[in-house]
C-alpha cells in the first residue's frame, strides 16, 4: 500500500484472504457512519485496499473498516467500544460489581405471530423478560496472585506472536491461520494460549463470557491458569492492543497482568446468549457498575 498509509494496517490488512472479503458497506455509508475521512479513505483505495465497483457505487468489507477505525484511533463505534473497555479496567481497580441484562433482538421484523425470546442466565434458557435470570452479576475485585514466572514467559510469548485483528468468521477461532500470519481475534489467541501452556505441562483452560464494560458489554474468550488453587484470567492480546491504541499504559498493563475483574465467565466454549422463536439470534448486553465508595454503592448505567 501506499506511502499515505500507516504501515502497521498496510501489512495487517493483507494478511485476510480477499476471497473472504464481502462488499457490503457502500462509500457514502462508510464516510457518514464509520467517520473515516475521504482522504484516508481515497489513500487507502489507491494504495491497494479491497473494494467492489458496481452500479455507480464503491463498495467495501465491514470488518476492513472496523480494523482500520480501531489502528486509526478513529472515533467510530468500533473504536468507542475498546475506549470503553480500558476505562472500565481502570474504574474498577477498586472493589464493585457489574451487572449486565441479556437483550434478545427480533431478527425479522414484521413476521408472522409473536416473538418468543429466551436468553442464557444462571438458571440456564429462560423465558426473556422473567426476571433475575435474564441478568448476570459480577464482583470486580482485582487478583492479588502473582503469576510464576513461567506463566508469565508463555503469556508474553503469544502477546508478542499474536496481534489482535477482527477477522471473518470462518477464520474466527482458527489456530493455525493465527499461528501461520500472527493475527488472531479473541478465540484464535485463546486456543493457542491454552495449546502453549499443556506443551509446557501447565494447567490452562479456555473460558467464554463477558468482555464487562458500560454501557455495553460484549461476548468474548480468554485463558484461565490454575494458581494456588484459584483459576486466574489472563487475556494478552487485548492488553497488548489497548496499550498500542494508547487506551491503557502499557507499563502499568503488561500483557500478563490480569483483567479479571472485566471478565464474567459463563462457561468453557462460544455460546449463543439468546433465541428468538428457538433459534439463535442477537442480543445487546446493556451493562452498569456499582463502585463501593465509604460503603455506600454510587451506579452508573446508559443504555
């Protein structure tokens, strides 16, 4: 790509095969919604970034633009999300607790009869709208174990293998795409973690759930380590992309320090958070946190 474009994106866009690409988001779209700035862009297109021209309209890949938003620091939904998250890490240093809501979405309006929603709670699938069981709590109370020394070479080993990058599903979770081009998304990072780990002997397990952060939460993997009994989370190439965003210190968030207390583990392996009518649809994790201040709990919630 060209001399206009920053080369960190150049060199990690062309890692995702065209073949995957699908040109959904029109120019117009892009320009008005993701904020990407038409110089940026006609630099981009002139230096080579996959597009589709057809009746009259240039068309772009969905997920080029969210890893070009978040490498540009862009201020799109994308980017706002990850902003999010660091300040969640740093706001609940101190003890609190998270809850987040399961919003099932109708993912076809207009159709015939009522929508029937279940979502996933700690009763299991429950009729949406029922209650507690449709929400989840979690208390933010940072680790205070240290990680040996040899969990810590492992996890910063995969941090500087790996870099963070949304990719297309049918490459989400794939060890050996990430292994082979060094770019992985949240589930990809953690197979190979948890792979790094057993070749050493270590006790490690996959865990799913909830990236916590307000006002929105969202569904996410990490890697748990077994010490001195407890299992304690690590995530890496989240820390490590969040200090290259300049979203988190990076000295005062090594990739081994752990996030524990923005991760509410809800099982083992990806699972779908709602149902509409007994099939998988979309929800939105509208989140709040509860700072214990002098012991009185302060909220803050948006949704």
């Amino acid at each position: 790509m060209g001399d206009d474009v920053p080369a960190d994106i150049q060199y990690l866009l062309k890692k995702i095969p065209d073949a995957l690409r699908r040109f959904t988001v029109d120019a117009e779209t892009l320009s008005a919604q993701s904020r990407i700035p038409l110089d940026l862009l006609d630099d981009l297109i002139s230096a080579g970034l996959p597009s589709d021209y057809r009746e009259g309209n240039r068309y772009f890949d969905e997920i080029d633009i969210a890893n070009i938003s978040l490498y540009q620091r862009l201020p799109t939904p994308v980017t706002l999300g990850m902003r999010c998250r660091a300040m969640a890490l740093m706001e609940s240093s101190s003890a609190g607790e998270f809850e987040v809501e399961i919003v099932p979405s109708c993912p076809d309006l207009g159709h015939p009869g009522p929508c029937h929603f279940d979502t996933w709670g700690a009763a299991g699938w429950t009729q949406a709208g029922t209650g507690s069981d449709a929400r989840w709590l979690h208390s933010s109370i940072p680790p205070d174990t240290e990680l040996p020394e040899n969990i810590i070479r492992i996890v910063s080993g995969v941090a500087n293998e790996l870099t963070f990058f949304h990719l297309p599903e049918i490459l989400r979770g794939d060890i050996s795409f990430a292994v082979s081009s060094g770019v992985a998304d949240c589930r990809a990072a953690a197979a190979v973690l948890v792979g790094r780990a057993q070749e050493s002997d270590i006790p490690a397990r996959p865990a799913f759930g909830f990236l916590l952060s307000p006002p929105f939460s969202s569904p996410h993997q990490w890697v748990e380590f077994l010490v001195d009994g407890r299992w304690i989370a690590v995530d890496p190439i989240l820390l490590r992309a969040l200090a290259e965003w300049n979203m988190l210190d990076g000295a005062e968030w090594p990739p081994h320090r752990s996030p524990s207390q923005i991760l509410k583990r809800i099982g083992s392996d990806y699972a779908p958070l709602a149902r509409h009518n007994g099939a998988v649809t979309t929800a939105s994790l509208p989140t709040r946190w509860r700072a214990d201040i002098s012991g009185e709990s302060q909220a803050r919630e948006s949704r």
